[in-house]
C-alpha cells in the first residue's frame, strides 16, 4: 500500500486542534520511489440485467429505429470506448445467482423467457446472452468477467458454460454447439466469478460454508483458453470474518476476493437513503465520511489476506461499489434509477485515489452500474444520451490505467459539517509508460478553495496543466434537456516553479493535472 496520509481518514469526531489550524494543503510527491503498478482493470464496469442497465441502455436489437451496431447502442459504444473501458463484469449481481446460461444462446426468437424476481418483476427474455456479451467485450476492447450461478446451480453448469465459452475450435460437443449458434473460435474469460454475495442474495450462506462451496465451484471451472481468474464472492462492508473465512479455507484455490461497498448519505436503513439530488450540506458531508470508510475496509481486510498470503497473489477485487440513493421519483423502484452530480463525481475521484493507495492488493474494480443503474456513467431515454459527471472524472483519469503508482503524501485542512470532520483534501499520483507524471487532486469541501502545495521529488517538471470536473451547486447535473451542463473543463492556473507544484484547488472539484 502507498502512504496517502489523511486521504481516507474519515471518521465522525472532531479534528485535531493542529489540523484545524491549517489552512493550506502541503504534500510531497516522491517520484523516486515508485510503487505497484495500478491495472487497468481497476476501472472497471458492472453491467448487470437490471433495470435498464442492459435492454435500453445497451443493447436494443438490430430492428431498433435507434442507431446501433447489430443490436448494441451506437452512441453508448462511442461514449464507452471514448474512456477506455478496459473490463465489464456481467450477468450479475444477484441476477447471477438466477441466471441459467443455456436460457442465453441460440436465436432470440426461441430462448426462453422468466420473470426477474429480483429487479422489479419484469420480463427477461434473454435476448443478451452470452454471444452478446462477448460481442459487447470485442466491440469495447475490454476484458471479460462472468459471474457463474454458485446459489441455484450445479458445479456441472458453470463447468460447463465455462468449456462452451473457452473450449477451442471443433474440439467438444459444446465447443460445436457454439459454431452452430455463430461464433467457431473460443473466447478467453479473463475473470470469472464464483457467486455473488453468497452471504445474502447469493444463498445466505455461512461463511465457512461458502468457502467450501467455492472450492467445490473453483476446482471444475477450467479454462480451455488461457489463465481465467477465479473471483469468490467476497465480504460486505466490515464483515472481516467472511474474508477470514474465505482465505482460511478456499485461499490457496482463488485468485481473487470480492469487496462490496455503497456510500449512502443515511446509511442507517436501506429503505431511507437520501436523494439523489435537491439534498442538503449535511446529506453531502455524510456521502464523503461514509465514502471515505473505503480505506478502513480496504486496509483492514488487506491485512487479513497478508496472514494467509503474504505474497499478495489473491487480490481485492472491489467489483461493487459507488453511490446508492432513493430512486428516482416515479420510477420502478426495482430498477435503481438514480441522478448523477457533481457530489458523485467527488465520490468518484475519492474512490479511484483509495484504489491506487492499495494497489499492490485492488487490481481490479467493478463501479455500480455502467449505464442507467445507480451511480451509471450514462443515461439513456429512448433515442437520447448523457454523459454524467462520474463519466467525466473516468475521463480525467484514462493515464491512470496501467500507469505506475507514485506515493503521494498529505496534511489537509478539515471540511466541518454538524458532527463530520474528514480531510477536505484527497490525492493520488501516477507515472505513465511515457514517462508523464500526472496529478489527481479532489477537493471535498462543497464551500472552499484550497491553496495546495506539492513539494516534487523524482519529477523533472516546469510547467502543469490539465482538467477540471466542479459544478455551481452541489447537484449540479447533466440532463437529457441540459446534457453538458457539467464537462471537464481546462485548468491552467497551476504552477511548477523551484520543484513545488502550487495551485488554488476550487470547491467540490476533481482536477487532474499532466506536469511537463
């Protein structure tokens, strides 16, 4: 882990009189020690069946009037490719769970359709399945990760899927029948996960229970097409006696462990969220204390796995995670319709620098959802398309992935609100295979500019510019009347002088700065 002092910090109380005290932000950068590499797989997506997560949002058929590309949404394929998403975890979610892959191939005319008990009782037809998916994956360049059915399936099922997905070219039964449903060549399943949430919608299993179950899972599951990566379902939240469990008696037989997390401003009762626009200072405070939990969780389970695996070959792999409001009024409340402001792309860049802080475990991650689920990159209406500002923030960090993590360190004003005191500021710096330094630095105090300092070592730097994600209010959001309402904009007032990079870092922001 790369020491990222008082970035995650977040705790309710009252700050330490010294902190209070300070007003301006001094960090040092160190260049000349590098850390880990950050995958790029840490920007991941989640699609799941789910609302209109994947029919409307993805996928509308090739007989849509909309414009598409075999049946995938033309402008949501630009937009994605656009910021390079470099992996998608699908069919779910507790759809996983449900999901029965036979129902998924073959002509869309003649596979069978069932009611989605967990979101919003509607019709599943199946028509995006697995070639579908894989369409989606070789049309983004991204690489693929499929949640396998542990709750309400045989071992036998996901072995099988598994060979019908990998298996080469004329050499099985299900490797035939792939031919015939129009894909001969096999695909490679970079990740696959063995259940979700086996802890709730996943069977409400025990932990040591589950554990053996994904043993029994993982041992049948063999990719006929290169590594595949065995994901178990991983702990909620502090549930550090799950990931104790898990790598007890499954860790010799995994290669990844999944974390999920929400941030919820009322994280008392999940029937009573708060909104996700039109709240209040003290609703925004509480989203960035529960966001910044992330580094507690992340640490503290991180240190469980270094018991039982110190060499850190199973990693972290936070494929649920972001902001979960009350829906959007007047919505199916099955189908986690959420707005999407400027308060989330706060919460975006916070969780993306936490990430690189614990890179040598969080190689991997899977924001909820990629489009028209809770904190989505963007949203549809029919024909129409927005960009949301969490899309934005993704954009500003593209170097980021692949890039090598560089320890960036920090003392922070406090932001005050009721009873919350967090660090206001956030940070996390990369160098990327050209050799470039940037700088990401997220400012979560919804009233205040901050002067901040960096003191450069490593870094032969004269000058800074880069981008800028900050809105007027703290919902300020894009809407399908109003879509570039907020957009990145350039940020030219930093400077490099004498090894020191300085700047005034706006209110509510995420800035990304390229140092030349």
């Amino acid at each position: 882990m790369l020491p990222l002092l008082l970035a995650g910090l977040a705790l309710p109380g009252t700050a330490p009189a010294q902190e209070r005290e300070t007003e301006a932000v001094q960090a040092t950068l160190r260049a000349d020690t590098p850390g880990p590499q950050v995958h790029r797989d840490v920007f991941g997506q989640f699609a799941e069946h789910l609302g209109h997560g994947i029919y409307g949002g993805i996928w509308v058929g090739p007989k849509s009037r909309i414009p598409n590309d075999a049946g995938y949404r033309r402008d949501v394929l630009a937009a994605l490719k656009a910021i390079n998403v470099p992996m998608v975890r699908w069919p779910g979610g507790c759809f996983a769970d449900e999901y029965h892959w036979r129902d998924g191939i073959g002509p869309a005319k003649d596979r069978p359709g069932k009611v989605n008990t967990n979101w919003g009782g509607v019709n599943e037809d199946n028509s995006f399945g697995t070639h579908e998916y894989f369409g989606l994956m070789e049309r983004l360049g991204a690489s693929t990760y499929v949640g396998a059915n542990l709750g309400s399936a045989p071992p036998a099922e996901t072995a099988q899927w598994v060979e019908y997905m990998t298996a080469a070219k004329g050499s099985s039964i299900l490797a035939k029948e792939r031919a015939k449903n129009g894909h001969a060549e096999p695909w490679k399943v970079q990740y696959l996960g063995i259940g979700n949430e086996l802890w709730g919608c996943g069977g409400n299993m025990r932990a040591d229970y589950a554990a053996d179950e994904t043993n029994r899972y993982a041992q049948f599951a063999k990719s006929a097409n290169g590594p595949m990566l065995k994901i178990a379902s991983g702990p909620s939240d502090s549930n550090y006696e799950w990931t104790e469990a898990m790598m007890r008696i499954a860790g010799k037989n995994i290669d990844g462990l999944a974390l999920h997390y929400y941030t919820r401003p009322r994280d008392k009762d999940w029937k009573d969220k708060g909104p996700a626009i039109g709240f209040s200072e003290h609703e925004w405070a509480t989203t960035m204390q529960h966001t910044l939990q992330m580094e507690e969780f992340l640490t503290k389970h991180a240190a469980i796995m270094d018991k039982y695996d110190p060499a850190k070959r199973v990693m972290l792999a936070v494929d649920e995670w972001g902001t979960w409001y009350d829906p959007t009024p007047g919505s199916n409340p099955g189908f986690l319709e959420q707005q999407n402001s400027i308060r989330d792309a706060v919460v975006a860049g916070l969780n993306l620098n936490i990430f690189v802080a614990h890179a040598d475990r969080v190689r991997m991650a899977a924001i909820a959802q990629m489009v028209n689920v809770l904190q989505a990159m963007l949203l549809t209406d029919g024909p129409r398309m927005v960009r949301t500002p969490t899309y934005w923030v993704f954009d500003l960090y593209k170097p980021w992935q692949g890039a090598t993590a560089l320890p960036i360190t920090l003392t922070s004003p406090w932001y005050h609100k009721d009873e919350v005191a967090v660090p206001a500021v956030n940070a996390s710096a990369v160098r990327d295979a050209a050799g470039q330094v940037h700088v990401a630095l997220v400012n979560l105090d919804p009233n205040r500019a901050l002067p901040v300092s960096v003191a450069l070592t490593g870094v032969q730097a004269g000058q800074a510019s880069g981008r800028i994600v900050t809105g007027a209010a703290m919902d300020t959001h894009n809407s399908f009347d109003a879509p570039d309402t907020v957009t990145p904009q350039p940020f030219t007032s930093a400077q490099v002088a004498g090894g020191t990079l300085t700047l005034t870092l706006p209110a509510k922001s995420v800035v990304v700065l390229d140092l030349r």
